[in-house]
C-alpha cells in the first residue's frame, strides 16, 4: 500500500482514542503528526503543516484548548466526543469502544463514526477512509452518547462482576463465562429485539425473588432492583 502524498492529519492527545486514531492512519499509510501536552513545540508549531488537527482530548478541555490556541482556528477542527457539541469544531464520533488491544486494519475499517448533520462529513475529513457513517441532530448527542454509555459501561462493569464473582465467591475460571458472553452477543447480533433471555423474559417472579435475596448486602443489588423496577415498566420481548 502506497502512502498517500497529502498533508498529515494532526492528532491532539495521548489517551486510547489517540493511540488507535495514530493506529489506524498508520496501517492505512496516511501521514500524521502526534502532539500531546508536555511535548516541547507547542500545538502551533508541531501542527504547522496540518490542514485538519483532531482533538482527542478529553470533553472538558476541548475548549480550553481551542481558547488556549487561537492560531488553529485557521484549521479544520475535529473532535471525537460523542457528547459534546462545539461551535469551533465539528464532532465525529467512532461508535466503538477502544480499549487497550489494538485493533487490526479490517476492525478500524468497520467503525461506524456518527457525525453532526449540517456540518462535515465523515468523507470530506477522511475522503481515503471507506468507514460507514450517520449523522444525527447535534441536539440528539447526549442522549445518543447516554445509550451508548449504558450499553457499552454499564454492561462491561456488570460482566466484571460476573467473572470476578467466579473467580473469588464460587472458585470458578472466569473463563467458564465466555461461551455465555458468547452467545449474549450472537442473540443480540441475530435479533436484538428478542435477545433477553432469563427470569425476566419469561416472568418467573419466584426466580428474581431468589436472585434478589441471594445479592443481599451486596453492592450490586440496588442494580437488579432498578433493572426489574425498568423491565417491568418497559415490557420485555
């Protein structure tokens, strides 16, 4: 793969959105230019031959950094905040979650990135990426981000808890749940709406009554309680 003759992206930060933005540039062979806070040439100077600088910085310092660094204005700036809406930087926002295994080119190239409707589009600021997009209503994001926290956080710290709870309560290889996590995904995949399994898909009161006394004193129970109190007044498929 020939490396593309055009002026390398600028990439603000150094957290996991920008070591796999980096990532993916760089096996896609499109030439960039990483700068972080404590570097020694300031934004100004290491960017200068960037037409377009993303800034994968956290939500609550996009703006102080753009206030911080006026001289950027000049370019196009992009910021990847599935929440935050900015009048100086338009928001694209890979729907993925991007943890400390690096992906594969394939996987960067099957990202879904979700843009602002009305401003730029995912192929004018990477017109050499082929990702699938869709844009939404700026107003929408942080509702849109707040599903996206449910499912993706929510759902992640309560598998830790499963795997933990193998492991140190029942003497148990965590590994002894992959197939189970396996197969919650492939039903979600196959038919989302008709993926709930369990007590709460089939009304067995008796077996919740069960779970719940089992989870007393237990950090986690006011969870199942909110879980049941939500599914019973959002009837289960």
């Amino acid at each position: 793969m020939k490396k593309l003759s055009i002026p390398p992206y600028g990439i603000a930060g150094r957290g996991k959105t920008a070591r796999h933005m980096a990532r993916y540039l760089r096996l896609s062979r499109i030439p960039f230019v990483s700068w972080s806070r404590g570097d020694s040439a300031p934004p100004e100077q290491a960017f200068k031959t960037c037409k377009i600088v993303l800034l994968l910085i956290s939500d609550g310092a996009i703006e102080n950094f753009m206030a911080d660094n006026p001289s950027l204005h000049k370019k196009t700036l992009i910021h990847f905040s599935g929440s935050h809406v900015s009048e100086k930087a338009a928001g694209l926002h890979p729907l993925v979650a991007f943890g400390n295994r690096p992906f594969s080119l394939s996987e960067y190239r099957k990202i879904p990135f979700i843009t602002e409707k009305g401003r730029a589009s995912f192929g004018k600021i990477f017109p050499a990426l082929k990702n699938p997009s869709y844009e939404i209503n700026p107003a929408l994001k942080p509702y849109y981000h707040a599903l996206c926290v449910m499912a993706g956080n929510f759902s992640t710290a309560l598998w830790q808890k499963l795997f933990s709870g193998l492991e140190s309560d029942l003497g148990l290889p965590a590994k002894a749940a992959k197939p189970y996590l396996r197969a919650v995904l492939k039903n979600l995949e196959h038919n989302h709406e008709l993926a709930l399994t369990g007590p709460f898909a089939r009304g067995d009161s008796q077996t919740i009554a069960h779970n719940l006394h089992a989870l007393t004193g237990d950090p986690y129970l006011p969870i199942y309680k909110a879980f049941k109190k939500t599914l019973q007044e959002v009837p289960c498929k």
